[in-house]
C-alpha cells in the first residue's frame, strides 16, 4: 500500500506504484490523503493512477497536527480493512510521518522512499527534517537515494541490511515526462517557448521563508526583471495564499514577467528544459535541474541535497534580496560563471530507482537475494 498526500510525493512515487503494478509478487494498492489537492490530482492524471482510496483531509489554513490527526485517524481503517503486508511512504510531508506512524502502530512494515536526507538542523526546513527523522525511527526498509544519505542513517545507528540505495525515483518521473515536450495549456508560454528568450524559471513555497524573506523574493524578482529586460521571468505560483500574498504583488506591471498556476508535471519539466537559470527553494527541483544541465540557485541557508552542491551545479544562496540579485546577475552577466555551473550531472539517479526499490521491498517481504546498492553517485 502506497500513502501519499502532496505534489512531490506524487511524483516521486508515481514511477514506485507503476513498478508496483508490473509486479508479479507484490499487489498495488494506492492511499490519497489529499494533503495537497488540486496538485496532487493532476499528477495523478498524468501519470494514470487512479487512487483506491481518498482520505480527503484538506482543509484550508489546516495546523501541521491537524493534518497529522486526520491522516492518523482516517488511514487506521484502511489498513484495517486492507490489511497490506507493507507500507511505502516517501519523504517527509506530514502526510508520510503520520502514515508511517499509523502503520507502524498496526505493527506493519513501512519502507521509506527517500529516506536518509538531513540538513542537520531540526529547524530548517521545518517541518521537513523532523518528519524524515520521525519516519526513519518507525521505518523497517529505508530506500537511500544517495550514500551521502545511506551514511548518515548508518551515522544513526540503522542497520546497514536495512538500507538499499536506490538513487532518487524523481529522475525516474523526469525521465518518464521530459522528452514527451507536452503543450503548455497557457498559450503565453508557448508563445514564449518559440521567442527563444533566456527564461528564469523561479519557484517558491517553503514554509521557513513565509513572509518577510518570501516578499524579498518579490522585491528581487522585480529588479531582476527590470534590469534584464530580454530575459523573461516565469513564476508557477504555488497555491498557498501565503505565498501569493508575499511574492505576487510586488511582480505586477511588468511586461518580462509571467506568473502562472502550478504548472502541469510535464509542462513544467518542459519549462525547466527551456530555462537558463532556476531559482528556487524546492528539494525536487534541485534534484531534478542538474540532470538537465541547469544551473541553480536555491534560496535556503542549508540544504539536505549536498551533492549537486558538490558537483558544482547546485549553489545556496540563502533569501536576502541584494544577494539574489547579485547571484541571478553574475549568471545572466557573465558567461564562465554560467558555464561553470551549467553541466548536466546526475548525482540522483539514472531512472532505474523504482524498480530497485520494488526488489528490496519483495526482498523484504519475501526473502531471497539482496539487490545491491546504487553507485552511481560514488565519486569517480
Ligand atoms: N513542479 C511541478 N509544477 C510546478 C512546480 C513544480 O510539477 O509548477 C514539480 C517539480 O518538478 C518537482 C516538484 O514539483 O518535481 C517539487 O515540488 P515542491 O517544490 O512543491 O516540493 P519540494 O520538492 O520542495 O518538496
């Protein structure tokens, strides 16, 4: 049974429940919680899963232990009634910690996709590290994407027979979707994708930067606008209002500027391919621009995805509004900084995580050989 509640847990197990289907061992059975609704319905459309149930929690300006409380109270019947012989959650939403919890509590295996990420900082991102840290301790497999975070579970004493890295099952859905080039349902884009413009690509939406750093953002995006008039900025607009509210008004009038709704999975890693430069304060993102040579600049002070940093792709450039100007400049500026960063790298994954991650799960229910880790992220 797969529980999943918001756009980046979608995505990143719709290619495990696919690999799920195609099992001959295991049966797939798909859980909705509806942390995040509109989001998480469209990329189910895409990727053609049809949830077997829908816990259907959301409610606007719901509290982090409201959501945890519903999904705890709504799943328990389910498993009940189900009675799966594992659970997979992904990552670290409240979403996955509390259904990793209520299995836990029905004494059924859960195996964590995603698992292992740490900033080292309980409060950034908040909640993110906390719920991945809960979920490691009630977690029976824990499916690594990368060494980095095979080390630090065994840094927390999980047992190394526990672990499976698998490499991140987001470059799976990227590489499910990249190549379809899907229209955009927004002709102004299209328009743009023709005009050949150097697109910034910005999303934003982390919980630690509502607010003060989110209207910087605002502030910076509009000065980048109006000092690069040739460079066209598109900014999928979360749906959170508290979003909205701090990033939006600031942007209004200007001609270089798009705002959209969440773009569609595949309209947007279409955009992401077309893009000169991503700034963002997204985990998937991060994971998934590297792999097409995009550089990024990501708007947090830390981050648990240090190896596209290490690479060289990937820079932390925190939130204050005259450095995002300074750092989206010096790329649009100058040509070898741009190129330094601008090298496709796969620190990642290579596509094949889901199905590496359905073997250690029927290894884990039925025995048999052990699948070996991914190494594809080793330094060479
Ligand atoms: N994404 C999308 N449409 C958008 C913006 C992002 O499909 O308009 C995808 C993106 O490709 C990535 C995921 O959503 O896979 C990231 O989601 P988000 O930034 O909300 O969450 P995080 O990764 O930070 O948990």
């Amino acid at each position: 049974m797969t529980v999943y509640g918001t756009r980046p847990e979608a995505i990143k197990v719709a290619p495990v429940i696919k690999a799920l289907e195609a099992s001959e061992e295991l049966d797939s059975v798909t859980v909705v919680t509806g942390q995040h609704r509109e989001m998480l319905d469209q990329v189910n459309e895409i990727f053609e899963i049809t949830p077997d149930h829908d816990l259907d929690i959301f409610e606007h300006g719901a509290s982090l232990s409201q959501i945890a409380a519903r999904v705890l109270e709504r799943l328990d019947p389910v498993l009940a009634a189900e009675q799966p012989a594992a659970v997979v959650v992904q990552g670290d939403t409240s979403t996955s910690t509390a259904a990793a919890l209520a299995a836990f509590h029905r004494g059924i295996p859960v195996a964590h996709v995603e698992a292992g990420l740490r900033s080292g900082n309980i409060l950034s991102p908040f909640p993110e590290e906390a719920n991945r840290r809960i979920t490691s301790q009630v977690a029976a497999l824990h499916l690594a994407p990368t060494a980095t975070s095979k080390a630090n579970l065994r840094h927390e004493s999980v047992p190394g027979d526990a672990i499976l890295v698998t490499g991140n099952t987001v470059i799976d859905a990227l590489l499910m979707t990249v190549d379809k080039k899907t229209p955009f349902s927004d002709p102004a884009l299209e328009d743009l994708a023709d005009s050949g413009s150097r697109i910034l690509l910005v999303t934003t939406h982390r919980r630690e930067n509502w607010g003060g750093a989110m209207e910087g953002v605002g502030r910076a995006l509009a000065r980048l606008a109006t000092a690069f008039p040739e460079v066209h900025v598109v900014l999928p607009a979360h749906r959170n209002p508290v979003v909205r509210d701090a990033v939006l008004p600031q942007l209004e009038g200007l001609d270089n500027v798009t705002v959209t709704e969440p773009l569609a999975y595949g309209e947007f890693t279409r955009m992401l391919a077309l893009s000169s430069v991503v700034l963002t304060d997204s985990g998937g993102v991060q994971e998934e621009a590297p792999s097409l040579g995009k550089p990024v600049l990501v708007m947090r002070e830390n981050t648990e995805r240090p190896e596209a940093v290490e690479a060289g792709t990937v820079k932390l450039i925190g939130t204050d509004e005259q450095r995002i100007v300074d750092e989206v400049s010096t790329l649009l500026r100058d040509q070898d900084a741009y190129e330094a960063m601008a090298r496709a790298t796969n620190p990642y994954g290579d596509g094949s995580s889901a199905a590496r991650s359905v073997e250690a799960i029927q290894h884990l229910l039925h025995g048999g050989p052990r699948p070996t880790d991914w190494q594809g992220d080793a330094p060479r």
